[in-house]
C-alpha cells in the first residue's frame, strides 16, 4: 500500500515530479516586482510598493548560498509535533540566500548534512524531504543539500 503524500504547508513549493523540478514557490507582485516567501496571497508586504500590483505565483531559485546555519540538538516545544517515545535525532537548519531573488530562506538539511559540510557561501539546492509520517500517510517538506548531492 502507498502512503498519501500531504505537503507540510500546501502552496509552499510543487512536488518532486513538477515541471521544472522541485521549487519553492513564491508570490511576486506586479506593481512592485518584490518576492515574497512564505507566499503572500493577500496585498504586497513591500512598504515602497505604489500599490494596484496583482500577486502571481513564481517558483523561486532551485539554489543558493549558505548565508548561515547551526545544528538543532534539542526537541523543540509545542506546537512543534513529534513522538516523546522516539529519541530526538539533531537536524541542521541552514539559512540560504537564493541565487535569483537574493531574499534568505530557512529550511533544513537533508538528514546525513552537518555544520562541517555547509560552510558560509557553499552553493546548496534545495530537494524534497520528508517531515514525518503514520500508517499510510506522509507529510512532505523542502529540504537543502550541498550541490553534487555531498552528505
């Protein structure tokens, strides 16, 4: 039996057979051309904007640069989800500024990437991940590893 896939967050980037690859998705606004992510579906956040600018979805750069990043050792607190019974397994979230837009998006690590492997300025795409999972049901997420797949 195959698990249904559920994105994390829907609308914040396509899934990994997408025309294109996988990608973040943005929203830019016509009036003003600022990107935004997470999405903004509403008005344009840019203070500047002149205003009257449609908001269209735009996948955003498959790479960037390590901008920053640290190792998360601890389980985060509610409403962070995760199963007391099972041992914490440390993560790394990497800070990157993507290559088109310049703006910096937070995401982690593919499982296996440390600190050591993502010095500031290495070049990272960002790849589909999985969040977690139950009985016949997956929840599915982005995730960033150094170019060349290195982990």
């Amino acid at each position: 039996m195959e698990s249904t896939r559920t994105p994390v967050v829907s609308g914040w980037f396509t899934g990994p057979g997408a025309e294109g690859g996988f990608r973040l998705l943005g929203t830019r606004c016509s009036a003003c051309t600022a990107v935004f992510f997470p999405r903004e579906d509403a008005y344009c956040r840019n203070p500047h904007c002149p205003g009257g600018g449609e908001l269209a979805e735009v996948p955003l750069s498959p790479r960037g640069r390590v901008w920053s990043c640290t190792d998360g050792r601890y389980r985060p607190p509610a409403p962070y989800v995760s199963d007391p019974d099972v041992p914490w397994e440390p993560y790394t979230l990497v800070a990157v500024e993507l290559e088109t837009e310049g703006m910096v998006v937070l995401g982690q690590a593919e499982p296996g990437v440390t600190v050591a492997d993502l010095p500031v300025g290495a070049e990272v795409e960002v790849v589909p991940g999985v969040m977690d999972g139950e009985a016949g049901s997956v929840r599915t997420t982005w995730r960033f590893r150094p170019v060349g797949g290195a982990s």
